[in-house]
C-alpha cells in the first residue's frame, strides 16, 4: 500500500475509534439511567461533555502510543484482542482518574457498561478493519514500466497489496537488454503499445522500475503520461543499500530527489519544539525555588560557580554551551588526567562509578539528575530537546565511527531510550544502537513514553551514578 494511501487510512481509524467511544459512551449511559438502581444516576451536562472528551483523547491516545492503527488491519486475532483489551482497561482507568480529579461521582455500574461496550465495539471494528480498508475506493489499476529484478520485486508488492485495492495491470518493456518475458503471469507490452492502452485500459498510474540510465531515454513516455493526465511513479532503488526515507521536494521550481536518514517530518519536528519550549517554560517557573534551593547549596558547600559550562555538540555538529549544576569540585577537569585510569568506559566516554571528584551535594544532584535542571534554559533556547541523544562533548565525536555520527542528526536531549533502560550501566555500544533506534522509530507519541517513564526512574534514582 502506497505510504499516503496508508496515512489516509489510518486517519480514518482513528475516526472510528472516536465514534465507537461516543456511542459506547451514550449507550452505557442510557443503559445505566434505565436500570432503578438504590441510587439515582444523572451526569449533569457538562460534565457529560467532559468526560466525552477526556474519553475520547484516550482512547486515541492508547492507540498512537501501542501504534494500534499501524497494522489494525493486517494484525492477527490474538494482537487484536490483547490491544483492545489494553485500550479499554487504560481508556476506564483514566476515566476513573478523572471522576476522581473532579470529584464527580460516577456510577460503578455505568463504568462497567461503559468498558463492556467500548471493548465490543473496538474489536468488531477491529474484525471489520481489512474489509473497510477495502471500501475507501475503488481499484486501483497499476502499470508497472520494467520486467527486471526491480520491477518483479514491485509486481509482487502490488500483488500483496490487492487487500488495498492495488491491481496490477501488466507490465512495459522499457527495450533495455533485460528478459521481456513477464515476470509474472500478467501480459508484457511494448513502449509503442502504450498511446493505445492509455485509450483503452484503465490505468489510473504507472511505475517505472527501470535502471537510471534509461531515465533519460524516456522523457517521451513521462510526456505523454502527463499529457494524458496519468500519475507517473520512479522506483528510486538506485542505491540498494541506503536506508533513508526517500521523498521529493522542491527548491523553487527544481524539484529535487531526498534521502533523509533522520526525522524529516516539517509539521511533526514543529509540534515537538513547540511541546518542549511549553515544557521547557512552564518547569522552569515551578521548579525556580528548587533550582534556587540547589544553587545555594552548591555555593555555600563547596568553593567555585553554580554552574558548570561546557561546549558541547547540538543538532547537525552545532557547537552550543551546555549548563549542569556545578557537582564535582572546582579543579575537576585538571583532575581528570590522574584519574583516568579508573574510567570504566571505553576510550570514547569517560565514566567512574564513585568518581572521586564529586562534592557531597554533587553526587545527591547526580543520582537524582537534579544537576540537569538548568539545561531547560538550553531547550527554551533550542540547543536542545527534551527527548534526544545526550549531547557530547567535540572530543567524544572525534572518536565516533561512522555509523555512530547519525546521533547527531537529531536536537539532542535530557532523555532518551538509553535513561529509561539502564541509564550509566549501559555500555556504549548499546547507547548509540539505542540513539539510532529513537532516530529511526521517532514518534510525538515515542517522545512522550519515554518522558512518562522517564520520572520514575529519575524520582528513584535508579541507575544513575
């Protein structure tokens, strides 16, 4: 299934789920206010209207953070039941947190109604999801230009996604020296043929799978498809090992071939600045007498500054200056050299456990990250983000290898995968792999998950040093 086809679909689930919700809702209600209980059972208006929306957000929330509507149509019986049964538990439990915030008084019966219906409505729409992909148009006639290896590879794509409504037509010999055989069961014209079946078949798009070099030899076909008004597609598997998302953009009028191997999103990267400059913001105005509490207890237990500052390396190898509360001793740095021999890292990151340059009250900062704080100030200022890679030092990037330098191809942050799966006891080796798991897997959804389990590990201490 074509990329944006998919988005579409996707779009269109989550509208479902929010209309299954609304009228599990009102059916739970109804059903409740007809039962003669001991107790009278009324929600007043508005607070009916709350308790639609906060539903309503929750239940699509659960579904963007389990990705619910990236296979809810392909997945199998078991994945469907257990992630029905997910959304429904967390969509009660935070209706129940709700009530509770403002004291409302909601019936248990109403409750249990409610999840009952929630779930039978979600999982039959769940059982019907394939058939619904199926119905939001109609067929979708493909002619695929090539009979290579490239364009049986795409043939057999189309042919996977037939549930979608995709149809392969046939194919077109592109007259390069490859077999003009058909690679599959499906008729092979010639690039004559084509002035003739544009005005006779259907064919609502075609795909050149041919090598680059015919690209050129070709400009007559791509003109007379645009002439006719019919969608022309590149298989752009010129570079059989680049990984990036590929995608078109435009430069003015030159329209220009990407590859992107990290975040591309232009809407999506401006909701996450936007959710950390909120952030960002609104802790540094609470936790301004906690922060005022540390600077004097870093100033009044050990002579030198508050904060400590240091060069380190942003979004692309952007040099910016970075701010911890000061936790180790004023001479730290002249110190590192006698001490190195106690570093429990590889070369590339020095690391001790009990490093012995750490202040009484810098080593309680450490454990609970409290040291961290002021780099808020560095996110509002946007050298960096809440969720990220850690910044590093220009000398640590100095030994990347290769693959690791694409960390930097992200605005780094206060946490990421790394805080919340061991934090200092993960080796380096596994810190970058994880880095490139964010990279590749990142989500609005993903940043927030790793901030909600961010705080527990942070309140406890747990795994820091």
């Amino acid at each position: 299934m074509f990329s944006r086809h998919h988005r579409k679909v996707r779009v269109l689930f989550a509208l479902a789920d929010l209309a299954t919700c609304a009228v599990a809702f009102e059916a739970a209600y109804f059903t409740r206010s007809q039962i003669h209980l001991v107790n009278y059972f009324e929600i007043e208006f508005s607070s009916r209207v709350l308790l639609h929306v906060c539903s309503a957000m929750l239940v699509l929330f659960t579904a963007l953070w389990f990705r619910v509507y990236e296979q809810i149509d392909s997945a199998p019986l078991g994945f469907k039941l257990l992630e029905t049964t997910r959304q429904t538990v967390l969509t009660l439990i935070g209706v129940v947190l709700v009530e509770y915030a403002l004291r409302m008084d909601l019936s248990r019966p109403f409750l249990a109604f409610f999840g009952a219906y929630l779930w039978l409505g979600l999982i039959l729409f769940r059982l019907w999801a394939a058939s619904f992909s199926r119905m939001m148009g109609s067929p979708h006639y493909v002619m695929v230009v090539g009979t290579g290896e490239s364009a049986k590879r795409l043939a057999q794509t189309v042919e996977n996604a037939a549930a979608y409504g995709l149809r392969l037509s046939g194919f077109i010999a592109d007259g390069s020296q490859e077999s003009t055989t058909a690679p599959l069961p499906y008729p092979v014209h010639q690039l004559s043929d084509l002035p003739r079946l544009l005005d006779q078949n259907v064919i609502d798009e075609m795909i050149f799978a041919v090598d680059s070099k015919r690209l050129a030899e070709l400009e007559d076909v791509f003109l007379l498809c645009d002439e006719e008004g019919v969608r022309t597609r590149v298989a752009c598997d010129f570079f059989p090992h680049v990984n990036s998302d590929v995608y078109l953009d435009r430069l003015g009028h030159a329209p220009l071939l990407t590859f992107s191997a990290a975040p591309h999103d232009e809407l999506r990267l401006f909701v996450k600045r936007l959710t950390d400059v909120a952030i960002a913001a609104i802790a540094l105005v609470l936790l301004s007498p906690l922060m005022l509490a540390i600077a004097l207890l870093v100033k009044l237990t050990s002579p030198g500054p508050i904060l400590f500052s240091q060069i380190r390396c942003g979004l692309n190898g952007r040099r910016f200056t970075f701010y911890k509360f000061r936790s180790m001793c004023e001479n730290a740095e002249e110190l590192k050299e006698a001490i190195t021999h106690l570093n429990e890292r590889d070369a590339v990151v020095f690391k001790i456990r009990n490093d012995p340059r750490l202040t009484p009250v810098g080593r309680w900062l450490r454990k609970f990250s409290l040291d961290e704080l002021p780099q808020l100030w560095n996110v509002l200022r946007g050298d960096m983000s809440i969720v990220g890679p850690r910044p590093p030092v220009p000398d640590e990037v100095q030994h990347y290898e290769r693959w690791q330098r694409r960390r930097l191809r992200m605005r780094p942050g206060l946490t990421c995968i790394w805080a919340i799966s061991g934090r200092d006891a993960v080796d380096f080796e596994t810190w970058m792999k994880m880095d490139m798991q964010y990279i590749d897997n990142w989500s609005l959804a993903l940043d927030w998950k790793i901030m909600i389990q961010t705080v527990p590990r942070v309140l406890t201490g747990k795994g820091a040093s």
